[in-house]
C-alpha cells in the first residue's frame, strides 16, 4: 500500500512538473510577444505596419508555401501522392512566377495601400494590449464562413460564360495546379474575389495581429487546396467539411461549365446548392472500383 501511494505521489509530482513547464513557456511566450509587439510599434508606423508589414508577411508565407509544389513537380519527389499524371514545365512555371510577382507589386499593393483608410475608419488597431485568444478565434471563424459565402457566388458568377472567357480563363490556364497558382489571376479577379477575402476584417475592424493571422492561414488554406498533391498529412483528412487539394483540382480538370466545386475553404455550399455531384460521382465511381480491383 505505501509503495503504491509513492509511485502516485511519484507521478502526481511529475504531472505537476509538466504543467508549471508548459505554464512557464506560455507566459514566456506571452511575454515576448509583448516586447515584440511593443517594439514593432515604437519603430514603426501603424500605416507602414498594416500595409508594408502585411505585404511582407503575404509575400513570405505565400513563395515559401507555394515554391515546394514547384520543385516536387521538377523532381518527381512525393510523386504518389500527385493528384494528375501531368506536370507543368519549367516555362509554366517561370511565367506564372513572373506574372505574380508584377501582379502583387502593381495590383495587391497598391490596393491594400487605397483600403488602409477603411479598414482605419472600422477600427483596426496596432497597439496593446493584444487581443484576447478567444476574441481572435470568433474572428477567425466568422471570416472564414464569410469568406466561404463570399467566394462561393463570386466564383460562381466567373464560370459563366462572359467571365470566364474574358477574366477568369487566367486562372484555369493551369489545368494542373500548383501552390502558386492559387493567385494567378486576372487583376480585375483578384478584386473581384479579393473582396472576399478582406470583406470580414474590413467589418469587424480587428487588431493587426488578427488581419496577419487571418492573411497566413487564407494564404495558407488557398496554396495548399491549389498544391496538386493528396498527401496522408493533408487538412482534408482531418478537418470535417475541408474540401482541400483533391476537392478543389477536380475543378480545375473538368469543363468550366460542368466543374462545380466553387468554394473557397469548405465543402457545405457545393453540398447544398448541388454543384458538386459531378465531384462525389466521380469519387463513387473511383471507391467502387477501387473495391473490385
């Protein structure tokens, strides 16, 4: 018995070790985002923070998210887990680079550049304290659902036959997406479904540190759903209602008239609106093979 009641005090005191851990790297976590943050505002503008430092933080996550789909193509590396046979040439490739790099300078820039006074007129702020966790997570929720509604009927309305042949065709000049093609666009749809993107934060007026999150994990979201590749790690095996890579290639492969598949991040507006039986035909015919074979 009294061995019995040490190894519990045992185990209660190494329990209690790894919560003060895990309690003291958050408060330092806590800390030095504070300093950060206090040093982030003291150096610089809040004009140049919410569109330089934006533009920054866009660019960053986007090439480095974008490039690795790029090299596994000139590789052949994770090739099992490549949705499409086909892959692009090393010319696509430098095009669409190019043309993105004079897109973001001379389109997203300066638009992110004429919306500060907006987006300054609906509360966006820099300075501390930061927000509360649970303030940004009800923020990130309702931009994505917003979002998702948003770019559903925009996207809709570019696979109708004007806009599709005169802006959106851009976009579907790659049948066979990569990361970087997620923002390959015609400028005027950039706007156009751009405005999806910005709608929430420009309503909610959020802290800057909430519009870089939300910038991070859209750019995120959007280079992988375009990446080409299914892998056993990907979000759609793992988050309910997650359209992801596979969702959203089928889109890219098909007619424009018969695609379907329109949205942005999740998969219920496909579902109820009916654009997407093409899609879960397909993967039912694809099962029941699968099971034959």
């Amino acid at each position: 018995m009294m061995e019995f009641c040490s190894l519990r005090s045992t185990e209660c005191l190494e329990l209690e070790d790894i919560l003060f851990g895990l309690h003291s790297q958050f408060m330092n976590m806590k800390r030095a985002s504070r300093r950060h943050g206090k040093y982030l505002i003291t150096h610089f503008s809040e004009f140049q923070l919410a569109i330089l430092g934006t533009f920054i933080i866009h660019e960053s996550v986007f090439f480095l998210s974008g490039l690795p789909s790029v090299c596994f193509e000139r590789t052949g590396l994770f090739s099992k887990y490549k949705i499409q046979r086909k892959s692009n040439t090393p010319d696509a490739h430098g095009k669409c680079i190019m043309r993105l790099i004079f897109y973001h300078v001379f389109v997203n820039l300066p638009v992110m550049t004429a919306s500060y006074p907006a987006f300054r007129y609906m509360g966006l702020r820099s300075s501390l304290p930061l927000p509360h966790w649970s303030v940004v997570l009800s923020q990130m929720l309702f931009y994505f659902i917003l979002e998702d509604f948003v770019f559903y009927w925009g996207h809709r309305a570019l696979h109708t036959k004007w806009l599709y042949k005169h802006v959106h065709s851009i976009h579907h000049e790659h049948a066979t997406p990569f990361g970087l093609t997620s923002e390959y666009a015609h400028p005027a749809e950039i706007l156009f479904l751009g405005f999806a993107t910005i709608i929430g934060p420009a309503l909610t007026g959020p802290h800057l540190i909430t519009l870089w999150l939300w910038v991070i994990l859209r750019v995120l979201e959007t280079v992988e759903v375009h990446s080409g590749y299914h892998f056993p790690w990907s979000p759609a095996n793992f988050l309910p209602l997650y359209g992801g890579a596979e969702f959203h290639d089928y889109h890219h492969r098909v007619l424009y008239t018969k695609s379907g598949n329109y949205s942005s991040t999740f998969i219920y507006m496909d579902w109820l609106f009916g654009t997407d039986k093409g899609y879960r035909k397909l993967k039912a015919l694809e099962e029941l093979e699968g099971k034959q074979s």
